[in-house]
C-alpha cells in the first residue's frame, strides 16, 4: 500500500531535502522517525529537492507499507517525535502506483522579499533595502512565460537532462504589510533555478537591467550573464499539484 504525506518544513537547519551521510536533511529526519514508529526501515521519496535552507509551505512524499496504516494516528506520532521545525498536515493512501514526484504536473515556488526591519520576517524573508520598481520586475517577470529554455538560471554540473521547463504563471505581489511575494509556477524547476531569477528580476527592479536586458539574459543560455542568487531564507516551495 502507499500513502502519501503532505507536510511543512523550515529548511534553516537542513541541507536540503534530499537524504546525505551524516548530514541533517528534512528526508533523513523524517526517514528515521517514520522507521521508528513503523517498526521497520521505511524511505520516502519526495516531490522534489529543495536546496539548503529552502523552506516548504506544502510539500508532498510517499512512502509504502506491506500493511494498513491509521493515518490519522501516525499523522499524530509522527509530529510528536519530529522536531518543531517539520510539520505533519495529512497522512493518506493513495493508488499503488501514483508517484509523489513523476506524477507531479506542477510545481509552485513562493519568495519573499521585505524592504522594511519586521521581526516576524527574519529568518523567513529577504531583507532589502534598496528602492526597486515592481512594475518594472512584473514586466520582466511576464518574459519568462515566452520561453522554455533556462539553462541561463540552471546550476552548474546540475546533471539536467533537460533545461526544459514550461512556466505557467510569474508574478510579484505586494502584500499588506509591504512585503514582496513572487509566486512562479512550472511542470518542473532546475536546482537554484528560482533564486537566480529572483536575484535577476531584482536587478531589474532597482534598475541594474532593462528589461529587454533580462529578456536577453534568458535568450543568451548563459548562466554567468544572470545576476547573484537570492538568500534561500526567502525561499518556499508552496504547492505541488497532480492530476
């Protein structure tokens, strides 16, 4: 049988999401705890990797069990022993052959950006000061949709098969209490692919580039044209969707 687990994590603490020897990773941690609980080695496979310190509002594994499973209850344990910077929202199963991460269609990633000192916001925002223009990051922003090729925001020695994605939606909103969000959505995402483009479109909003210079920028398949990555502190991975 398999189950699905969504959950919440603040990266700050972790290497990542994905498991590495003697190393605290959000898998690994989760891993050991499920194990424990389930009386048996258990492995999870995640929607994805998140890169250190990256952060997750809504995150999807799975996991598979020989026998049947209160979810509610391990739901309940697992957030007992887990450590309070990973969360447990829902335990439930699934078909036997659904894949938390082949059959995912679409992926969102949320940054948030503050302007302003907010105590509530800092470990958990980009702090900076500069003056930027959103209109100018929104019109960039608009650009990336008219383009499928990346490699300018891709990581070095990533191993991609494909610097293919297919962005659907990239927008910045200012939120309420003057904080920046940008909201990206795509079937898939390259390693630091996110950060780069927020550090770029930053750079576009305090006037570094134009914007027909960030459209180059994507045009050019370079990655040492693109600007600095943004502090992964920021960073959220927000939604994963399937069919």
């Amino acid at each position: 049988m398999r189950y699905f687990i969504e959950l919440q994590y603040d990266g700050a603490a972790y290497f990542g999401w994905q498991r590495q020897p003697d190393t605290a990773t959000v898998q690994g941690v989760i891993e050991e705890k499920l194990s424990m609980l389930l009386r048996v080695p258990t492995e999870i496979v995640g929607a994805g990797r998140t890169d250190t310190g990256v952060n997750a509002s809504f995150y999807v594994a799975h996991f598979d069990s020989d026998t049947a499973i209160d979810c509610s209850q391990l739901a309940y344990k697992l957030n007992r022993v887990l450590p309070p910077d990973i969360a447990i929202m829902r335990i439930y199963e699934v078909c036997a052959t659904l894949h938390a991460r082949f059959d995912a269609k679409q992926r969102e990633y949320t940054y948030l950006l503050t302007q302003h000192k907010s105590p509530f916001r800092r470990f958990s925002a980009w702090h900076f000061t500069a003056d930027i223009d959103v209109d100018r990051m929104n019109e960039a922003a608009a650009k990336l949709l008219e383009y499928d090729d990346f490699t300018s925001f891709a990581k070095l020695n990533s191993n991609n098969k494909t610097n293919i994605c297919h962005i659907s939606y990239a927008r910045w909103c200012v939120e309420q209490d003057g904080t920046l969000r940008f909201t990206i959505r795509a079937d898939r995402f390259l390693r630091n692919m996110v950060r780069a483009i927020v550090g770029t479109l930053v750079d576009v909003g305090r006037g570094r580039y134009s914007v027909a210079e960030f459209e180059d920028i994507i045009r050019s398949r370079d990655l040492s044209r693109c600007s600095a990555g943004a502090p992964a502190c920021g960073l959220f991975l927000s939604d994963v969707r399937y069919e």
